[in-house]
C-alpha cells in the first residue's frame, strides 16, 4: 500500500492542504501519507473558495504522492485517477455518481466531493503532488451558498463510520495510483470519460462567446474538455472557460 501507507490525524486543522505543505518544509514524509481531520477552519476549495465541512461529520484530507513519472504537461493524470478512486469509493455505497469535469464528484445533479490538487513542479518535473479530498458523508445540512450540497448520509439515510470509511477510499485511491505508478494513462483517461457528467447529453453551457447547447464529446491527453456545440463547431476549454448552466 501506498496510499494510506503513513496516517497522520490531527482534531482540527486551518487546511489539510496547507498543513501537509508545511510539514514537507520541515520533513520528509513518505509517499502516500495522508493527513486527516475533523475539522479545517479555512478549508480551501476550488477558485479560492471555502470548503464547508460540520465538525467530525465528514473526510478531510490530503494526500502526498511523488509522481516522478508524469511530466508536468500530463498532470491531469493525477486528477484523473483520483477522481476515479472517489467514484470507486462511492460504488461500494450507491449508484448514480459521476465527475463533473475536471474533478467535482457528483451523484445526480448535486456535488458530494471536492478536490483540490496542488503540485509543486521543478522544471521538467513534478516534485511533488498534494491531493486534497473534501467527500461528504454524514452531514445533513449544509449552511453555506454552495448550490447543490449532498453527502452519503443524505442519499441513503444511513450513517457512516469515518475511520471505515477513511480506510476503504485509501484503499480506493491506492489502486488508482497504482494505475498511475503503471502508467496505465490510456484506461485511466478511458474510464475518465465514460464517468463524465452531461457526457453525450445535449445541454446548456456559458463560453466567452455566450450561451451555448453542446455536448461533452472527451477529454484531450492534457485535460481539456471537448465540446460539440449543437451548431456542429467543436471546441477545446482550458478550465474556467467553461461554465456548466443547470
Ligand atoms: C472544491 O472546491 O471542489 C475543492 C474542495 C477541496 C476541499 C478539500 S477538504 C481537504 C483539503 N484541504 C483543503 O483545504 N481543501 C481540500
């Protein structure tokens, strides 16, 4: 095992995210660590949004990999497979889950995990890669303007214990990494795309140039999504030059 190899809990933290980083500064820790906690009173989430997380109700965590084998133009591998861990996770509980790219994990049409990956690249290479995971498992209300909260809980009425929990999405994770350590990048990408959000369903979407109806074709090699738009042009959006209308 990789993932989950070294655990390190703490009650409450600012950011899993930041905290793994500072302890890199002072430490080496071994690949795989993941770093835990009940509570952040600053989770950081996408665009420099907050992360809304109620106090022991859900998992918060980073994880540090060292993916020596991925060249910093193909880092969306990384995102890729994590989000396919999360998937793999939600599948031992419940159907109907998908990613909306680039990496919320969705069940129907509302978010039940965030991811936030921070890698620190030198030159040609990635140093290291930090994976921050926000899944929402037992919490029932969410107080924040997020639009479309949900957690396991909601969704099956049932209550989950955390450290089970924690132990089987590393596990998940792990074998997902592996993939990547095997650089299995084209199954990886493949079962990628088949999970897409709105992939192949014609619906709403805000480009530079507007609103538009199109379609999620794929995803490029370095993670670009790819649009057809019902006027039959097709095109390649970098994230935030894509906005999915409900
Ligand atoms: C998103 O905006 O969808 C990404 C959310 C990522 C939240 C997780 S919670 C654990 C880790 N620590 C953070 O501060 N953020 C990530």
């Amino acid at each position: 095992m990789i993932i989950g190899s070294n655990i390190i809990f703490r009650e409450n933290l600012p950011s899993t995210n930041s905290y793994i980083g500072q302890l890199l500064r002072d430490e080496n820790l071994p690949e795989g660590t993941i770093v835990c906690t009940n509570y952040q009173s600053a989770g950081r989430g996408q665009m420099g949004n907050n992360w809304e997380s109620e106090d022991g109700k859900n998992l918060l965590i980073s994880i540090l990999t060292l993916p020596s084998m991925i060249k910093p133009v193909n880092q969306f591998i990384i995102s890729m497979a994590m989000s396919l861990g999360i998937c793999d996770f939600l599948n031992r509980h419940i159907r109907g889950y998908s990613i909306k790219w680039p990496n919320d994990i969705y069940v129907n049409s509302d978010k039940i995990a965030g991811i936030l990956i921070e890698n620190s690249i030198m030159g040609d290479n990635i140093e290291y890669s930090i994976t921050g995971i926000g899944l929402n498992i037992n919490q029932d209300k969410f107080l924040s303007d997020a639009p479309n909260p949900v957690s396991l809980k909601l969704l099956t009425g049932n209550y989950f214990d955390l450290t089970i929990s924690l132990d089987q999405l590393a596990s998940d994770l792990d074998l997902r990494y592996k993939q990547v350590i095997s650089e299995k990048f084209d199954l990886i990408r493949n079962e990628y795309i088949s999970k897409l959000y709105r992939r192949n369903k014609w619906s709403n979407f805000r480009d530079q140039e507007g609103i538009f109806t199109g379609r999620i074709l794929s995803v490029t090699e370095i993670g670009k999504l790819h649009v057809e738009k019902k006027s039959g042009l097709q095109a390649e959006y970098s994230f935030k030059e894509i906005e999915f209308i409900p």
